[in-house]
C-alpha cells in the first residue's frame, strides 16, 4: 500500500478557497488515478480559528481515500494532501500534476510503503 504525504505552500488560491473547486479537485485526482470514489468528496470548512481555520475535503475511494486540507487565512497559503491506495500508482506523475495544479512555491513529500497486515509484527 502506498501513502503520498505532501505538504506545500501553494500559489493557486481560488483552490485554496473555493470548496467547489476543491471538490471537483479531488475529483479530477481519483479520475487521474484511474480510481473510483465510494463516498464524497465530502468538503467542511471550520472558520471559527481564526487564521487556522481551514478546509478539508475528503474522498473515500474503492482503494482508500484522498484527503487535502487549505489554510486560506494563513499569510502563506498552506495546502496537505495525502493520497493512500492499496493499488500501486504513479508517484511522481501524481507530485508533477499537483505541483503544477496547485502552483506549488515550496513543498515537501514522503511516500510511504505501508505493510498489509502481513508486515506488521504480532
């Protein structure tokens, strides 16, 4: 199973923003991914934090999930995105197309190959 954690500074701020733009986002990833979604994208904003307030949107997937989270009210327009699948895909195509979609300035990543049951010790 494969986790991709990316955490960034973005340049794009309508998706920072935009809960619909989000959720057709995240909707373009699943298609990209050539998955399927089983719920959502389910998109809640919380703006009772001030400048840490922030949206998440959420995709539960026939292979796990996908969620992204957007700070909007921060100085520098924070984004996390994670996608975890236990189908095998393209992890640099995947950093590719969301540095380029989400105007990346600065960012970082870590992909994790997760054990399925049969890795973890009893």
């Amino acid at each position: 199973m494969t986790h991709l954690i990316l955490d960034g500074l973005a340049g794009h701020e309508a998706l920072l923003r935009d809960k619909g733009l989000l959720s057709a986002y995240v909707k373009k990833l699943v298609r990209w991914l050539n998955m399927k979604i089983m719920a959502g994208p389910l998109v809640v904003e919380d703006t009772r934090i001030g400048e840490m307030a922030g949206i998440t949107a959420v995709a539960v997937i026939s292979e796990s999930h996908i969620a992204i989270h957007t700070w909007p009210r921060r100085e520098e327009w924070n984004v996390n995105v994670d996608v975890f699948s236990c189908r095998p895909f393209d992890c640099d195509a995947i950093l590719r197309l969301l540095q380029q979609d989400w105007q990346m300035v600065k960012e970082s990543h870590v992909v994790l190959e997760r054990p399925l049951g049969d890795g973890v010790e009893r």
